[in-house]
C-alpha cells in the first residue's frame, strides 16, 4: 500500500527493478520496453493531447516524472524520422539516478538530453524558460500535487503548454477516493476529474481535457481470466478491478501571457 509519497516511491522503484533488473520477471503485464515502443508511446503521448509532433520543433520540452525513458527517449529517437531539431530535451525524475545508474536506457542520448533528478514540486529550471511541460500518470504519485501544477505554471513560457494526463475516479467511486491509496500502492492520491480540473484551473484558466481512455484499452491484459495467470491473485484482481474504478484523462492548459 500507498500511505505516503516515500512509500509510493519505494514502490515505484521496485516496480521498475522486476521489470528491467530481475531476470525472472514472468509479469503477464509489463515488459521490458524497446525502441518502437518509446516512439509508439510518445506518438500516442502528442495524439492523446492534441499536438501535432512538428509543433515541438525548435522548442524546449520538459517531461515531469519521465521514468526510465519515457516521452523524452521516445521523442529522440523520432527526431531524425521526423526532421526535427529540438532546442532542448529535459526529463526530471527523483529516481533520475536509480534510473542511469541501473536501468541505463537514457545512456544512448545523454549528450542531447538534460537530465536532472528531482521532485516535480521544486524544478531546477528558471521561471518562463519551457515551451512544452509533459507529466505523464505522474500528478497522482507526487507528494504535493498542486505544488507541481504551480511550478509548471512558473517555468513555462507565455503561451506555453503544460500537458498532464493521470488515471481518474470514476463518479461511483469518488466517495471513497481517499482511501483507495491503501491498495493502490504506487499512487498517494486519486483525484475524480472535478478535483483535477479545478486544480489544474487555479494556475491555468484556459484548461481543455483533449482525451479520455479506459484502462483496458491501455492494458488490454487487465481482464478476468488473467487475474488467474497471475503469479500474485491479489494483483491480478486489483488490475482487473482497476476497470471499474479508474480512467486515463488527457489535458492541455495554456498559460496566458500577461
């Protein structure tokens, strides 16, 4: 379970080490990640939030809670496809250096992409400095979460866009959305979308949801039979039942220039 961040944390370091560092990993579910994955990912990434890839060109890109790759590897590895120059390529982590150190996917690209590690609440950027801020299902796992719209806010360009998307509860279920973090263990909050709107609208006034998916059209494995195949039961129900409960929401808010 989740109580805090520093749990969530723990947890979402583990959860990378079974995929990429085990080498008994039988997880059903998730997998190593290759190249044609991190450029399908950022691919749907730009389409979920409504930008057309050749509107990055020349423009400063920041990927909050980028993990291990992310929009930022994928993004690199499409540039020469795409003939695009970017001015510049940042992901921020606060596991940035678990990440290099042993995972080591950013190596490739190092030379073209800063890397920081660091927490989405404090950004080592200066203020109206970023064209294009992404935090991709990274809101709901941080430790104060209007303290990261607030800083996208800060370091974000006139006109610039900040694009968060995150999993959402249902309507049903916002009643007791405060406790799900006691069997989600790798997310401290759960917001309903009322919630993340009116957070996302103390910052950013122009604030649009650009897209809204359910779970199993992402993870197409979290069905009923597969709750079976697990080698954990408890796990295979709570991604099944994860259908029911949550949803994948996509926004794009502008900050207005002055």
């Amino acid at each position: 379970m989740a109580k805090n961040w520093y749990s969530a944390q723990n947890n979402e370091k583990k959860f990378w080490e079974d995929i990429y560092l085990k080498k008994d990993n039988k997880d059903l579910i998730y997998s190593k990640t290759n190249d044609d994955g991190w450029v399908g990912f950022a691919q749907e990434i730009l389409f979920r939030h409504k930008i057309d890839i050749k509107d990055l060109n020349n423009k400063v890109i920041l990927d909050i809670g980028s993990g291990p790759g992310g929009l930022v590897l994928g993004l690199s590895l499409l540039k020469s496809k795409e003939s695009l120059k970017f001015n510049k390529l940042i992901a921020l982590d606060p596991l940035m250096n678990f990440f290099k150190k042993e995972i080591n996917l950013f190596s490739s690209i190092d030379d073209e992409v800063e890397l920081y590690e660091a927490k989405g609440e404090r950004i080592p950027l200066e203020s109206n400095s970023i064209d294009y801020v992404f935090c991709t299902n990274v809101i709901d796992h941080c430790e104060i979460p209007e303290n990261v719209i607030s800083e996208a806010y800060r370091i974000l360009k006139p006109n610039g866009l900040f694009c968060p998307s995150l999993h959402l509860v249902y309507n049903l279920w916002s009643p007791i959305k405060n406790y799900l973090k006691y069997i989600d263990k790798n997310h401290p909050f759960h917001f309903d979308k009322e919630t993340i709107l009116r957070m996302l609208k103390k910052n950013f006034i122009k604030t649009d949801c650009t897209y809204n998916s359910k779970i199993i059209y992402d993870q197409p494995k979290f069905t009923f039979l597969n709750i079976f195949k697990s080698r954990n039961l408890l796990r295979g129900f709570k991604r099944f039942a994860s259908n029911y409960i949550l949803f994948t929401s996509y926004f794009k808010c502008k900050k207005l220039s002055n």
